[in-house]
C-alpha cells in the first residue's frame, strides 16, 4: 500500500498512538519533502515520498519481524490481564506496530518465537497443511527407546483420541532424565507434552529451536529478542 495518512504512517512506524501523532504532527514535528505538514490527514506515497520526524527520516517498512527467546513465566498473547505477556517484554515502538506472536508456546516453554504483524505469513506458518517444521529440544523423566521413536513416527493417540500426524524423536541421551529433539508438523495444544504423557512419560523441560528454516539464534538469552535480518525473513518465507 503506497499511500496513506501521514498520521498513519508515523503511528505504524511506532512514532505514537494515533492521537499522540496527531498532536506531534500539529505541533510541526512532521515534514514531507522538506516542507513542514501540519495536517495529519495528509495523503504520503510511502514510496516516493520523503518523511522526517523531529528531523529524522522514516523508513517505512509496512511488516517487521521479529524473534524472541521466549523465557519461562510469560505467556504467549497480546494481552492478558493477569499474567505478563511476550509483546511486554518488547520496546513500546515495537509494540505500538501491533504485533503478535505467531502460535503460542506454554507459559513454561522457551524458545523460538516469531513475532510479527504479517498475518498472511504467520497464518500460513501455522497450517498443517504447510508442513513447516517446528523443532524443540526436550527433557523427559526417564529413559527414552527407539520404540518410542517408533511411536512418534507412526503417530500417537492422545488422550482425546486424536492421532497426531508422524513425527521424529530423536535420542541425544537415554537416561534417568533423557535428553531428545522432537520435530512436528502440527501445533495442537500442549501437543509435545500430550505425546509423551500417552506414553506414560513426562516433559520436564521444553524449548523450541527451530521453525521451518529459522533456527533460534543461541545468543539470545531468555526474554531477549531482535529484528530478523532479511536473510532470516527469507528463509522463513521460503519454509512455506
Ligand atoms: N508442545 C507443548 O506441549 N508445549 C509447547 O509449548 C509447544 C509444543
């Protein structure tokens, strides 16, 4: 979408809300090709034209994608009105653009997180029928055998009766606490702890490593996050 309301565009790029941008805009701060816009309501071509903020130039960019570590204690919505969520955890800017986590992890599962407010891509990173792999890191109470990898690979039926599509397990450690990586296609709720437990074993740990092509980059600690490179963006569109 090339052109929009000059308000707009400094509200999506994360300058305000929309009532703080207007003001900012009536108090001179905005210009359009050099010449100061006092009208919010001024039609910008976010291609052709030039927009500076309190003297700085804005680059629109009409998506932004982002992934977090997802860290334990926090859930994964928008809102909630108990519990912290992961768009708390990003800078108000960023928050402002009206993100969203694509699919949810538990409250208590960490790792890879897309955030964005591409809802086109985020859809199709979520449908089964995309097959986009999303791969965790696992520890489970108790030894793990290649029947059960067996199992994961013919499909498991849950409590509720749903057969879960094949899925590989794969064994890093078989101990008393057991060290796996488990890749599924699916996102049913609770799905990986659901597979385990209709094998009588439980998930102490769980983190996400990877969606599609997009590994978790390790240097992001619990809780922190940044903007994918556009390599990265690719990578994810080219999952799908
Ligand atoms: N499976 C689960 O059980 N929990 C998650 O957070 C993700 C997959």
């Amino acid at each position: 979408m090339a052109k929009m309301r000059l308000d707009k565009l400094l509200s999506n790029m994360g300058i305000g809300t929309r009532k703080e941008v207007k003001k900012y805009i009536k108090d001179g701060l905005a210009e359009v090709n050099k010449e100061t816009v006092l009208d919010p309501s001024k039609i910008v071509d976010t291609e052709k034209d030039e927009v500076l903020f309190d003297g700085e130039k804005i680059e629109y960019k009409e998506f932004i994608y982002l992934m977090m570590n997802k860290p334990q204690g926090v859930v994964s919505a928008t809102e909630d009105k108990f519990e912290e969520t992961v768009i708390d955890l990003l800078s108000e800017e960023i928050a402002l653009r009206k993100v969203f986590p694509v699919g949810r992890l538990d409250k208590d599962t960490e790792g890879l997180l897309i955030i964005t407010n591409d809802g086109e891509l985020a859809h199709k990173l979520l449908s089964p029928k995309k097959k986009v792999v999303k791969k965790y890191y696992a520890e489970i109470l108790g030894k793990i055998t290649t029947e059960d990898v067996k199992k994961f690979k013919e499909g498991i039926i849950l409590e509720d009766g749903y057969k879960t599509m094949p899925a590989e397990l794969e064994i890093i450690e078989s101990s008393e606490i057991s060290k796996v990586y488990i890749s599924i296609i699916e996102g049913k709720y609770h799905q990986i702890k659901r597979m385990f437990d209709a094998l009588g074993k439980k998930v102490l740990y769980l983190k996400r490593v990877s969606m599609g092509n997009l590994v978790l980059d390790e240097n992001l600690q619990p809780g922190e996050w940044r903007e994918l490179t556009e390599e990265e963006v690719n990578l994810l569109k080219n999952s799908i």
